[in-house]
C-alpha cells in the first residue's frame, strides 16, 4: 500500500437536492466521481435456499492459506492497532443522508434495512456471542461533511466502516481510513476507483462498476439486433456520464453497434433536454443509450416519450443506467417510464410473482415486524449490505486469527458469498489483486409503469465476471 498524505477535499454540490436523491458530480481530493448509490434490488427469479437461521447462507468458499491475498500490517500507523482482537462486541459505523431532503428521502430507508439486518443478526445469534452495534453517521450527502462524520465514528471506537453512500463521500475518507487500517468496506457506489487494491487495500465496493453496466446494454442490444443497430448517446458531462460512455464507444464495434450521435447535458442542468432530444430523433436511432443525473433522469423520460409522440413510428429502444432505476425516479417519470431497459442483479422483493420465495417472504415478515413494510423495496440494498457484513465477519471469526480489523479486510478480499435477496447463479466474490469487483454480473430489465414491476429479459449476463 501507498502512503498519501491525508488531504480532505472539496464537495461541490452540482445538482438540486432531488437530483441528490439519485446521483452526485462532486469533487474530492483524489478524485472526481459522480453516482447513484444503493438502488433497490429488482427483477423476477426463481427461489433458492431459505434464509433460516440454521439454512442462511453465512459461509464462504474456503481457499489454501498459501493462495489467500494477506494485508501487510506493517504499512499501518498503529500496525498493533490492526491487529488486536476484536471481543464481546464489534463497533460497525456508516455514513449515509439521512436528513437534508430529497436524498434522505430516497437513501434513509437503505440506512434501516441495513439496520434491520443487523438487528436479525443480533436477535439470531448468527455472530455467536459477538453482538454487533451499528452507527449510522448522517452527511446529508455532502462530501464536505462525511471526513467530520467518519471522525465521530472514529473517536468512538469503530472497528469497521460499511456501507457509506456516495463516491465522493467514501473517496473524501479513503485516505484516512487506509492510512489507519480501518476496513471501508461495501462502498454503495459503483465507481471503478474501489478496485485499486495495491493503493487502497482496505477499501472495497459493492455495486457493479459502471464500466460493466455499460457493456451489459450493449450485449443486449446486439441480442435484439443481431444484424446491427444504430445507437444515441445521452449522457450527463461529467465523470459519472463519461465512464459508461466510454466503455459504451470501447465495446460498440464488437457488438455491431453503430453510435450516430451523442448529446450531453451539464451536471447543474435541471432543465428538460428539449433540444438534445430532438437532436437524437432527427438521427432515428434503435436504441438509446442514456446515463442522466437524478432529476434528470425524469426529464429524458419525458422528452424521449415527447419526441416520440412527434416522430410517430419512431420507437427506440432506451437503455437507461440502473442509477435512475429506483421508486421514486421511475414513479415521478411515471408512463413515460414504460417499457425502459436498464439493470440488477436482485430480486425484485415487491413483486407478487416473487412472494412466495422463502428468502423474499421471510425478509417482508421480518421487515414487517419492524414496521417497515413501507420501505421494503428500498431497505433492501441495505439488508443486502448488512448481510455481506456479517458473513465478512463470520469468515474473519473462523480464522487462524480471530477477529481483528486485519482479519476482517483479508476475510473480505478472499470472498465468495451469495446473499439471500441476490439472484440463483451470481455470487459476491472477491480474490484480492485477481478479482477486485464484489459484483461483475447484471440482468436486462424491463420497466412497467403500469404495475410499477420489472420483468427480466434474457439470462444474467456473466461474460463480464473477473
């Protein structure tokens, strides 16, 4: 690992508090990153084992000793620090919006399915005797605010950070918490920069990289035009825009894409894309392939259902980045969200067709008893991300070393897990420097605005999977 000197940048907020809700263009001191974090989990899927006390799936594939990827303690400030056993009671802190508007509206109810699986946890002893506390810090999703957040968490005692949202929010913390030797695990974001292991070992991500999310569109466009077809470019200016752009150009001659055009909006933007819209109908593309930013996300639907309400027979396919797949984008945008593509790897756990799968019946009852069936569609990112945590721990638990904070971050870098709410056949898998991505692996879906539900189109798309 790489010393760097701690440096906490500047946040810039580029978008209304409702564009927050989705996604951020902000600035840190190494880097520059603009996301949506935590969609809920969607799509239609066959059951798998119950998630039961006895049954759940809290184990990972074991590997030799000799081939497992070890952190070097020895790079730490407090190297003993590191490597303490951790008893009686493990500290978990993340730091999420929780209040501030339109992004604690959308991301709060991540902050209590996370919460929710903690307490199941607790209550089940799935940790032994090992009781796990989970604080939530709250930064309103501002950059600016997650260092002074993280320090709380810190000055308190936190073994492990899980679960922060927002890329520049964990890249403002990113130095810090290396330099210290404190796991940042789970980073809801899917930014490519979580998969630096040699510089940033004891960082890790759990949202698919954007790269792949892009790559995944343009096979299922190739699958619904295998003779070709002509694709649009939307995307907003920004870093967040350019890296599924980018990876979209990379791949769009191997796929039999022709690219006609691209149109771009600024990230401060709230206006309706009006003129880029009709750019892109004047082209008659097949498809769209568009990654607005939050709000945005509602004003592209409703300018694509406008220009093709003015250029009749004129119907496109529109692939639009999974950032703007949640409850309270796609319901804003309402029909003019119907019939859109976009992505997941879970299962949609509101969807009647999926009531009867054990994990998916089991997690509404319990969420349920809380009294948070209201949120369940959203909650189940963070149930999700509190579930890998707690099997991260199982595994460092069972290691030749016990629980420590190094234990942990090897547990989570030699790791091959399928969380209850994850779809049959994909696994979260991480093999240190070799596979540096939790999840590489997507599903196409397709939106109905009518039933608010997604059906899954094809087969989860692997080809992508280190």
């Amino acid at each position: 690992m790489k010393r760097r000197n701690r440096v906490i940048g500047a946040f810039i907020a580029a978008s209304a508090l409702f564009a927050a809700a989705c996604s951020d263009d902000s600035s840190s001191s190494d880097t520059t990153s603009a996301s949506t974090e935590a969609p809920g989990t969607t799509g239609a899927t066959d059951s798998s084992e119950p998630m039961t006390t006895d049954s759940m799936p809290m184990t990972t594939d074991s590997m030799p000793m000799d081939d497992m990827w070890m952190v070097d303690t020895d790079l730490c400030v407090d190297p003993g620090a590191a490597n303490a056993p951790i008893q009686g009671t493990i500290n978990v802190a993340s730091v999420m919006p929780l209040t501030g508007g339109a992004a604690a509206a959308a991301f709060e109810p991540v902050a209590r399915g996370m919460q929710a699986y903690i307490d199941y946890a607790n209550e089940n002893g799935l940790l032994g005797d090992l009781q796990i506390e989970l604080t939530i810090e709250d930064d309103q999703y501002n950059a600016e605010l997650t260092p002074g957040a993280v320090a709380a968490r810190l000055d308190d005692g936190a073994d492990i950070f899980s679960g922060i949202i927002g890329s520049a929010n964990n890249a403002a913390v990113r130095d810090t918490l290396n330099q210290n030797c404190i796991p940042q695990l789970n980073n809801l974001t899917g930014s490519p920069l979580w998969g630096d292991v040699a510089n940033y070992p004891w960082t890790t991500g759990q949202l698919v990289p954007y790269t792949i999310e892009s790559k995944v569109y343009a096979a299922n466009i190739r699958e619904q035009h295998p003779d070709g077809a002509k694709v649009a470019l939307f995307n907003v200016n920004n870093e967040f825009g350019q890296v599924h752009v980018d990876a979209f150009n990379e791949i769009a001659d191997e796929f039999g894409i022709e690219i006609v055009g691209q149109e771009t909006i600024e990230a401060t933007d709230q206006a309706p894309p009006t003129a880029q819209i009709t750019n892109i109908a004047a082209l008659a593309p097949d498809a769209i392939m568009a990654v607005p930013l939050g709000a945005q996300c509602i004003g592209f639907l409703t300018e694509v259902a406008n220009a093709k309400a003015a250029n009749p027979g004129w119907d496109p396919q529109v692939y639009i980045t999974n950032t703007c797949a949640s409850s309270l984008i796609l319901g804003a945008s309402g029909a003019a969200a119907d019939g859109l593509y976009t992505s997941g790897n879970g299962i949609d756990v509101v969807n009647p067709a999926n009531a009867d799968i054990p994990e998916v019946a089991e997690y509404l009852a319990y969420m349920d008893s809380k009294g948070l069936s209201d949120i369940a569609a959203t909650a189940a990112a963070g149930w999700t991300t509190g579930e890998i945590t707690v099997a991260i721990l199982k595994q460092a638990m069972e290691s030749p070393e016990g629980l420590t904070r190094a234990s942990i971050i090897n547990a989570a870098r030699n790791f091959d897990f399928h969380a209850s709410l994850l779809l049959p056949g994909i696994n979260y898998k991480l093999s240190g420097e070799t596979d540096v991505y939790l999840a590489e692996s997507l599903i196409v879906r397709q939106y109905d605005a009518d039933t608010a539900t997604f059906t899954d189109i094809g087969d989860v798309v692997t080809e992508f999977e280190s």
